[in-house]
C-alpha cells in the first residue's frame, strides 16, 4: 500500500498546545525521506543587510518542492535560513531536482550559497532517532506541519558537518535542475511592530523523559501568552500596517527568484509584471472588489490569519509583536529556568518583521513566512547555540 496519502490523512489538530502531547504525533513512513536546506554563512549576509534574501531562498526552496509534489499533501516548515520538507519516495527525484534549481538561483541571483541534501528515514531511524509529525490548524485554509523526536535535528547535522555531507548533501552540478518557484511572491513592506518591538523567539526543553519535557513546553506556551496576551494581541502582523511596495530593491528577491536566468531584460520585464499587480491588488484590495472566488477586500485579514509565525520542530519557535517590558518580563523567567538547567533560549529583537509568501491562489492557499528584520530567527538560534555551548561547558 502506497503511503504517499500518509500526511494528508493525519487528524488535525486546532489548539498549538497540542504539539506537546505525543498523541497528536505519527511516525513518518519508513519508505519517506528528509530534505534539508540550509544558506551557508548567514551571519555574512545579516552583515551585509540582506537576511530578506536569506527567507528568500528557504521559501524559494519550499515554493519549488510544493510545485514538484503536486496535489501530494507533504510536511514542511520554514527555519529562517532553512527548511526541512519530507517526501514519500515517488517524489525524491523530483525533490532533488527542485532544490538543485533553487542552489543554481540562490547562487546566480543572490550570491548565496544553498547547502542541501536528503537523508532516508530508515537512516535516521536506524541512528535511535524518531521523526514524528503532526498537524496543526493556523486557519481556516492553513494548515501546519510540526515535528518531534530529534530527527529532523539529526538529518540537518548529516548535511552540515564535514564527515557525513558528501554522504548526504546534493553537490552543485551532480543533479540536473528542473521545476518551478510558481507562487513565490515577496511584494510587501516590512511590518513595524504594533508595539515597538518584534521579538524572534526559540526555546528548548531540556528534560530527557517526553512526559516531562512536554510539560514544559506547555509552561513555556503558557507563560508566553501570560506576559503577551493571546495570539491577535501578540501577533507581528496586523492589518492596517501592511504595505504592498513599488520600490525596486525592496521587489528585488522576487523578481532575483522568479526571473533567474532571464538576463537584465527579462528581469527589467518581471520587475514590471510585479509593480503592475502591485498597483491592481492595490486597487482591489482599496474598494473591495470580487474576483472569482477571491474577496479581496478580506485579502489582508486572511493573510494575517495564514501567516507563519509560530512553529514546533523539536524547538519550539515564535515571532511576537511586544514591548521592551513585555520581552524584559519573558526574558528574566526563561533566564531563570536556564540557570536551573530546565532549558535552553535565544530571542532577537527588532522594530519590525519581514514576510515572504507563497501565493497558489488568492481566495486561501496562500501561506506567508514571517520572519524578525536585520536576523530573525537565525540571530535567536545564534544565541540559542551560544547558552547551550555555556551549559554544556558548565557541566
């Protein structure tokens, strides 16, 4: 029996505080495999002010292998930097082909260089690893992939060091790149945070037994909410700040994803295209105009409410919209439990949050990856990796 219909036939679940109970969770087929993607040298580019372009080539990655599987249902999520999708095994070569076109374009468009590879889960299972996962409900026409168990951490430790990558890794050049970035948009503003700040936030449980590790993540979500209200208070996009944009530069990592290769005309060309339907969903989105089954006088709403901005993939991650006292107040208890050796943290903090989408059709299937300006998620995981290499060595 094929398992092709695995993901799609999980039950969903509708509150986030469910991904801490291992009953939300099934095992991923054995006969699936792990995709891994990765920008090297990321702290370069935040350098250089160009982390947008970073998020770029993650949902560029995410854009092409969606495009590859079709109406196959599979499981993904977006790290900042990264991204790990898992794809039954009629879909691997396509995978690899997807993410060997989207190395060539992060390397041609942007300069960057996009580490990925794809580990069997037999492999990973065969480490002592589980991979598990989940479904959560962000919305009515967004749903969301989690993951637990340490697998998803140990495929991404193959790609990345030196002794096991060649195993693992797809070397530019050694598959021929095909498919498409079809859906990939990035035609907004930043986001400035309703409340001063955007905070990027990553915690990790450090208890060895599940049942009490998940009860900390449960404290964890729950204090969260205690010091930033619930999920609309706390949210990093809100309506009436968001901004389409005409600027040039700011359309750039669309227009370097989707007109790659085309030469100066043809990315001249596409950066038209994309200023024109700037101004038409402008217009639309102005007087409340109908189209087909789109609304998009209610386009702004849905996308709040299909926005990526919290996930689980054995860490548990989260932008939020806030106040330096709000931060201060979840910063000294998460410090706290640190000191106690109950977990480890890193939080970045900006004015504003960044967003690209992935655009299928208007009316819902669109999903938009949200991220903190000037470094996001990949600064909070820098200083995430900094206290636990402090634990580590206090031990």
């Amino acid at each position: 029996m094929s398992s092709e219909g695995f993901y799609a036939g999980l039950t969903v679940v509708a509150d986030f505080g469910a991904v801490t109970r291992a009953g939300s969770y099934a095992p991923l087929p054995d006969d699936w495999h792990v995709a891994v993607c990765d920008v090297r040298d990321s702290t370069g580019a935040v350098r250089m002010g160009r982390y947008k372009s970073v998020n770029a080539v993650a949902a560029a990655a995410i854009t092409a292998v969606l495009n590859a599987a079709g109406d196959i249902d599979i499981p993904f999520s977006f790290e900042g930097d990264g991204c790990v999708l898992c794809v039954p095994p009629r879909l691997l070569d396509d995978t690899r082909a997807a993410l060997a076109m989207t190395q060539e374009m992060a390397d041609a468009s942007f300069g960057l260089y996009l580490r990925i590879g794809t580990v069997p889960v037999t492999l990973i299972r065969a480490a002592g690893y589980a991979i598990r996962v989940a479904r959560y409900r962000v919305s009515e026409h967004c749903v969301q992939a989690v993951f637990s168990g340490g697998g998803v951490a140990y495929a991404e430790s193959l790609i990345k060091n030196p002794a096991t990558t060649q195993q693992h890794a797809i070397a530019p050049g050694s598959v021929a790149p095909r498919g498409s970035h079809e859906g990939f948009e990035c035609r907004w503003q930043d986001i400035p945070s309703r409340h001063g700040e955007t905070v990027s936030l990553m915690v990790r449980a450090l208890d060895a037994d599940p049942g009490r590790a998940a009860l900390h993540y449960r404290e964890i979500i729950a204090k969260v909410r205690e010091v930033y209200g619930d999920d609309e208070a706390c949210h990093p996009l809100s309506v009436p700040a968001l901004a389409m944009t005409l600027a040039g530069g700011r359309l750039a990592d669309e227009v370097g994803v989707r007109a790659a290769g085309r030469g100066i005309f043809g990315k001249w060309l596409w950066l038209m295209r994309a200023r024109w339907l700037v101004l038409l969903g402008a217009v639309l989105m102005k007087f409340g105009i109908r189209t087909g089954d789109t609304d998009w006088g209610r386009y702004k709403e849905t996308l709040v409410r299909n926005a990526d901005v919290r996930k689980f993939v054995d860490i548990y991650r989260q932008i939020l919209a806030g106040t330096a006292a709000q931060r201060g107040a979840l910063d000294a208890w998460l410090q706290e439990r640190y000191a106690r050796g109950e977990l480890v943290y890193g939080l970045h903090v900006t004015d504003r949050a960044q967003m690209i989408c992935m655009v299928f059709d208007y009316a819902g299937n669109h999903r938009h990856f949200v991220d903190g300006a000037d470094g996001g998620l990949f600064l909070a995981a820098t200083a995430f990796k900094e206290r636990a290499a402090r634990l580590a060595a206090s031990r």
